[in-house]
C-alpha cells in the first residue's frame, strides 16, 4: 500500500509477551450511556467492558534458518537457549494481540493477522484466566478471525452495535493490549466514516483518533453504550505509534464475517466475473449516457456469470441490483453484498443504447485469479487524440509486441506539444472510434474527422494496451471542443 511521504500503514502486530491485567470482578450487564451526552468520565464504562476484552496470545515454530545450532555439552550451548532453538534448529517465536468475546459459549473476534500462522493460541482475561483457543475460522479479505475457547462458566462478553448509526463527532473508548500493556483504555471521537485503505474488496473503514497502537489489533471500540462499533485493525503513522489516525472494521461487516465463519468456517462470496475501469463523467458523456460516474467492462472471464449472462467488453454500468454505481468500489461492494444465486438485475449503456440484463450471481473460488474478479485494471482517463498513428503489420507486430489476434492501429509516438501527451500512450492499438472498429490509418482519422463535426459530443476510443498481465481493453474519452 502507498502513502503520503513519511506516512505508513500499519497493522497493529503483536509484540512481545507480557502479564495479563489484574484482575476485577465484574457485572456481564452492560449498563447503557445516553451517547448524546458528554461523559464526565468513562471510569464506569471502562470497568463494565473490561472483563469482555481479551489478550491474545500466539505462538509458531520456525524452522531452521541456517544460524548454528551448538551441540549438547559444548560450552557455546547455552546460547541455543538465548537464541531459542532447540536441538534441531528449530525456534518458537511468540507475540501478543488484542480480542474480545461475543458470547457466554466463548467465541472470540480478533484479526486475521494476529493469529495468522500460528500453531497455538491462548485467550488471557483480565481476572487471570488463561484458556487456550482453537480457530474457529477467518477472512483475509477483512483481517477478521473468530476463535472458541471452552470455559466451565458463561463468560462476560459484549454485543455489536449497528455501525450504520454511528456518526462522525461519536464518542469512543479503545480497550486493548498494546504493546504489551493489557486492560488499556484510549479515548476519542469517530473522525471519519468510509474510509478505503485499498486492503481489500470491502474496505469501509471506521476513522478514529482514540490512541490506537501496536498490539491493539483485534481490540474493540466501543460507543458510549457499551456496544463495539468496530474491530481495530490499522494505522497511519511515521513512528509506528498512535498519531491519532486509526482505523476500524465496523461492527455491521463485522456481524456479517463471524456469523458466516461461525456457521461455516469460512467467507463465500458473489462473483460477476469480470474486470471493470472507473469511467469518469467526460466518458460517461462519450457513451451518451448522463450521470457522475459508471463503470466500464474490460474484460470478461469465460463461462463466468457476466459472460452468460451476454454482457460485453465495452459495456457502461450504471447501476447493478438497482443501486447506482460510480466507482469500481461501489460495485465492488454490491457484488460482496449480494447473495450467491441471486438473479440480480444490471442497467448499463451499450453502442450508446440503455439496456438491462439479469445476472446470477455465482461463487468466488479461494484460488481464483484476481483478474476473474471485480477488480480494477488501470484506471481509467478522459484523454483528448492527438497521436501518430501506423497500420499493422509484421513488422510493427514485432516492433510493437501486438498479439495476431489485435488488429486496429498502433500509437507510434505522442507529440509532447499535442493535446494526446501523457494521455495516449506509445504502442496502444486504436481498435475503435465511437463504438465502431477501425483497421486502418485513413479509417481512423476520418472517423475523427467526422467527430469534430459535432464538438459537443465527446470522442469514445477504444484501444488495446499492454499490462503486466497481458493486453487489455482501455475506454478512453477525449473532448473535441477542447
């Protein structure tokens, strides 16, 4: 992930081991504060929820990695120990976390990355109790995990709040494990809402400015009525402590992502099978079609659901199971919010004509490419032309890289005093002006001649470029009037 300059994003890895809290007995009922009012203090609250807030524990065997390992009785086999390894070169490395329980039968929430590889986990509550932990099941796209452990009493736990309603200007307490000091309590407001981190397909992250620091992850913040709002995962900072810019799961994605691994052990989700681009508004006017925003299709995975469906390369989607699309990341998150199965009706604008097709949802597979699914290519640009142009042939093939199967007309270079410099780039074949296939140089230009004739409508090209992964389709809008 990249950041600003002297900024970073971190996930609030455990640290080294250290006592659990002492202990404190405790009502399970979480009496409620009026969250409209300002607390004079969060002493109450922060007594009430403590019992619920766990340490956890984890630890992993390493396998050799080429230090020498001192035989026994050699005067140097003291420092096996200092080392920690054993006879064979193995070590144990350890870490603690942050979590909390979510019912009286033991099931813990905490992040994927704080027990992620580890061979053994113990859960540690503020009284003292120590129990030891299985995995239950977890989600990397989230950084979610649930655990279960096994207690001969009903175990204090805490409720998840409806995330919906929690508003910027919140206020919310922070309880966790960080850097090794359990039972920690921060304070602070929500700062932001929907945040994109670019992490995962569902990233919707909660902002806050209640300390947050490494070994909180997994840790819960609560409102003022004693409920989670969200799931602690994150940081930016330049010093890898709390700069006032933490981030949360919220509670809603966090009651959808356990209730599926408790059920079942892991995460299914919808699949559409394709590969989109943001179209901005000068592209969406290139298509004829009015709005901020849509998506454009840029490929297509064989025999998925889009592909049965008849959708085609080239298509506009503004709007998918009746809620509008802007932005690769809205259709991101509709298609993980719907149900697997689900016929699901999909408004988009093809050759310039509004259309509607019905798409079934299907299942994306744990090892499926992600190219199969609704991730974005390159972004999209609003680009004006202003190129050289070749015909293709074997030589330009070679020259230029171009597969047998594209055909169209190369960008041979970009004039830096044209309106195409930094737009258009060397080596993109033209397959396409305004819906229509080209094949040749006096084609192309003539179709743009053409164009010019009518200035208030944007010019829509379609060409093939070169990614890391092979030619793709780019939808490219340029302005005429301009």
């Amino acid at each position: 992930m990249r950041f600003p300059a002297l900024a970073a994003l971190a996930l609030l890895v455990s640290i080294p081991f250290a006592a659990p809290a002492a202990a404190q007995s405790l009502s399970q009922v979480l009496e409620k504060v009026d969250s409209k009012e300002r607390p004079a203090s969060f002493r109450d609250l922060s007594k009430r929820l403590m019992p619920a807030v766990v340490n956890i524990s984890t630890s992993k065997t390493i396998a050799p990695d080429g230090m020498p390992t001192f035989p026994e009785g050699s005067p140097m086999e003291r420092f096996n120990d200092f080392f920690g390894r054993d006879e064979d070169g193995f070590r144990r490395e350890g870490s603690l976390g942050s979590g909390f329980v979510i019912s009286a039968d033991g099931y813990v929430v905490t992040n994927n990355h704080v027990i992620e590889g580890a061979d053994e986990i113990e859960v540690n509550f503020s009284d003292g109790q120590v129990l030891e932990a299985e995995l239950v099941g977890r989600d990397q796209d989230t950084d979610l995990a649930v655990l279960k452990v096994k207690s001969a009493k009903p175990l204090p736990f805490v409720s998840l709040a409806d995330s919906d309603h929690a508003e910027v200007g919140d206020w919310v307490i922070a309880i966790g494990n960080p850097f090794g000091f359990g039972g920690s309590v921060s304070a602070g407001i929500i700062s932001a809402r929907n945040r994109d981190l670019n992490a995962g397909r569902s990233d919707d992250f909660i902002q806050t400015d209640a300390a947050i620091n490494r070994g909180n992850s997994g840790g819960p913040l609560f409102n003022l009525g004693g409920e989670v709002v969200g799931v602690n995962t994150a940081i930016i900072s330049p010093t890898g402590g709390s700069v006032g810019i933490g981030f949360s799961v919220p509670s809603n994605l966090v009651n959808r992502i356990t209730s599926e691994l408790i059920k079942s052990g892991r995460i299914r989700r919808s699949w559409l099978g394709v590969n989109v681009q943001d179209a901005d508004e000068a592209l969406v006017r290139a298509y004829r079609a009015t709005g901020k925003g849509g998506v454009i299709v840029t490929r297509i995975t064989d025999d998925g659901p889009a592909d049965k469906a008849k959708l085609e390369v080239g298509d506009l989607i503004l709007s998918f199971s009746g809620q509008p699309v802007a932005s690769v990341r809205e259709l991101t998150r509709i298609i993980t919010d719907t149900p697997i199965g689900k016929e699901v009706p999909v408004r988009l604008v093809r050759d310039g004509r509004a259309r509607t097709f019905t798409v079934t949802m299907g299942e994306l597979q744990e090892d499926a490419d992600e190219e199969t699914s609704a991730l974005p290519d390159l972004p999209a640009s609003s680009n004006d032309l202003g190129a050289d142009l070749s015909g293709i042939d074997d030589d330009v093939r070679r020259r230029y890289g171009v597969p047998k199967d594209v055909d169209g007309v190369v960008v041979t270079s970009v004039s830096a005093r044209g309106p195409a410099y930094g737009k258009l780039t060397r080596g993109d074949v033209i397959v396409e002006i305004n819906f229509e296939r080209v094949a040749t140089v006096t084609e192309t230009l003539d179709k743009v001649k053409a164009a010019r004739a009518t200035p208030a409508e944007p010019l829509l090209i379609r060409v093939k470029r070169r990614g890391e992964s092979g030619w793709f389709d780019q939808f490219l809008s340029v302005d005429l009037g301009k």
